[in-house]
C-alpha cells in the first residue's frame, strides 16, 4: 500500500515560527520498482552496525572548512550548500544499485569528462581509471579531493551555478549526483549543460528525493521521521533550494534540448531489513547514510531557516536516528538515473 504523507499539523515545529505548508514527493508507483521482501530473522547482532570503515572519508584532505553546531561546512560560497563534508563520501549506494558501474550513459571512449559538485572526488577518481584516455575534471565548493590521482583527473575549486569557463561543445559526458539541495535554477543548469557538451555526448543526473516510504505501513504518516524530511524539505524551499526534485529532472533535462532521455528509478532499503542478500548489503550502506545524513542536513537547515537552537534541533534529531535504528521499520528511498543526449545536429 501506498505510503500517505504527512499534513502539517502533524510536523513539529517551535511556537515561533510555524511550518508553512509543503509538498512531500509522491509515493512509487508498484508497477514502477516492485515491492522489496523483508527478511524474516532479524536476530543478527550486527544487524544495526554503525560502523563506517568501508566509507572512511576523506577527510585528511580539508583545507578550508566552516564549524557550525559541531559539524564542517566547506567556506567557499559559505552556507549555499546545507549538507556538510561528512556525508560528501557516502554515495556509494548509487555505485552498488549499478552493480559497480559509475553512470548508466552509454559512452564510446571519452575524452572530456566532468563531474559537478564531487564531493570528495571519488566518482571522478573511478572513471579517471575506467577511462584512462580521458581527461576527468571535478569541481566543488571545498577542497577536500585527495591531492594525489591519476594524471587524467583534475579537481578545481568553482560553483558550478556561476558562468562556466569551459569552451562550449567541449565535454563527452557530464556528471551530477545529490546536487539537490545545491541548486537553485536547475533549467539553467541543464541549459548550461547543453551548451558545453558535444554534439552526441551525454549528460546523466543522479538523485534521490528526500523523502522515504514503506510498502508494509511500519513507517506511520505522523512519525519522527516523516515529520523531519517534511521540515527538511520546507526549509530547503525557504532557501530556494528544494531537495526533491527528482520527478522534474526528465522535463527539464528534455526542455534543454537533450533528446533520447532515459529514466531509472531503484528502490534503496534504510537498513538491512530485505531478504534479498544484495538489497540487505546495500541497505547496510544506506542505513549508514541515513544516520549521519540526520544531523548533517538537519542542523544546518533546521537552525539556519526554521528557527530551531541547536539543542532543540539536536533532540528532535535523536528521536529520528532512535526510529530509522529500530528492526520493524522497513522504510525505503528511491534513487533516480536521469539520463540524455545532445542531438547531433545541435550547435
């Protein structure tokens, strides 16, 4: 069954400063991604598993950073991008829902590659080796991509809202993943996109909307949970920055000029709770994302836009990571591939 969405009365929020109403991402179609089996032992000790060591960030890098609620924050362009650096590494779901691939475009030897917003670079890193003949360009807010790569990979520190330097008609393929939140004019970024790739080349988008449903009914429309992605997603829209724009990517992306678009959308557990072996590893991986994801979105927009202190913010915040650690909770997320071509008749 569908998940229902929570309604505003039901989302917490200080006396002084009340919710303004929002609009949570509709829930998945089944016919869409099918329904996820949950595993019927649930005794594993290890089951709820913080640990972090398969994605030890790298954080040895940072040379410039903001401290805010205990938390570091890149300082170029300071408070335009609400997610802090811990989390930038933890985006190996979307390699592992591939099944080891980095992008879904099909590409036919490249030789101009860039990846917006890359975090720690370690995208542009593994395609800097999958494509040796390329030369790979990562751009971001901060400088925390390790110092040494491969010779055909390069890290520059630019916003990539601002006008690009790039001569146009240059990039093979263009890269985006978990920009939302970062962006404030997506049409003018695919349109940049456009301009600057090659006739034939290709652009691919990964997202995943802020929001998270169950297919059984054990994550309940009024829970902590749903409650906080519905205040994350209203203050991300005060900034002008919604996190869930997945269902507009396609539109846009055709909108620019991109012919051949492409849509793939998987299901992510939150936890190890799926039968199938595959899913329950990457849940694990996801789970991970999801506890620290808690405090690095939340913090920031929570106390910035929505009037919170950061006490007040960081006990509502423990009442969410207290739900997503319990074993009944079968909740999931999507992840989105959004993919096109440059038509090559296009100047």
């Amino acid at each position: 069954m569908a998940q229902k969405t929570p309604s505003p009365d039901n989302i917490p929020a200080l006396e002084q400063q009340p919710l303004p109403d929002h609009a949570s991402p509709a829930a998945p179609s089944a016919q869409l991604v099918p329904t996820i089996e949950p595993a019927t032992d649930e005794s594993d000790d290890n089951y709820w598993s913080e640990s972090a060591s398969d994605l030890t960030s790298l954080a040895s890098s940072v040379t410039n950073y903001v401290y805010e609620n205990g938390r570091t924050y890149h300082s170029y362009r300071e408070g335009k991008y609400v997610a802090d650096r811990a989390i930038s590494d933890l985006r190996l779901s979307f390699t592992l829902v591939l099944r080891g691939q980095y992008h879904l475009a099909p590409l036919d030897e490249p030789q101009n590659i860039l990846d917006l917003g890359t975090g720690t670079g370690i995208w542009a890193i593994d395609v800097a080796d999958t494509y040796p003949s390329a030369r790979v360009i990562g751009n971001d807010l901060s400088p925390i991509q390790p110092r040494f790569v491969a010779p055909n990979a390069e890290f520059v520190i630019e916003d990539f809202e601002e006008e690009w330097l790039y001569s146009k008609n240059k990039f093979d393929f263009i890269h985006g993943r978990t920009l939302s939140g970062a962006v404030k004019d997506w049409p003018e970024l695919f349109k940049k996109a456009h301009r600057h790739i090659k006739p034939g080349g290709w652009f691919e988008v990964q997202e995943a909307p802020i929001w998270c449903w169950s297919d059984d009914d054990s994550l309940k429309h009024d829970s902590p949970l749903l409650q906080f992605l519905a205040i994350l997603e209203q203050a991300s829209s005060i900034d002008g920055r919604s996190l869930n724009v997945c269902e507009q990517l396609k539109p846009w992306m055709i909108e620019a000029g991109f012919e051949d678009v492409h849509v793939k959308v998987h299901k992510i557990p939150w936890g190890p709770w799926a039968k199938d072996p595959r899913l329950k590893e990457i849940g694990r991986y996801q789970y991970v994302n999801a506890i620290q994801s808690v405090d690095s979105y939340g913090l920031a927009l929570m106390t910035r836009l929505m009037g919170y202190t950061e006490d007040q913010a960081k006990i509502f915040l423990a009442i969410v990571k207290n739900q997503l650690r319990s074993k009944s909770l079968h909740a999931y997320n999507l992840i989105y591939f959004v993919y096109g071509r440059k038509p090559l008749t296009a100047s």
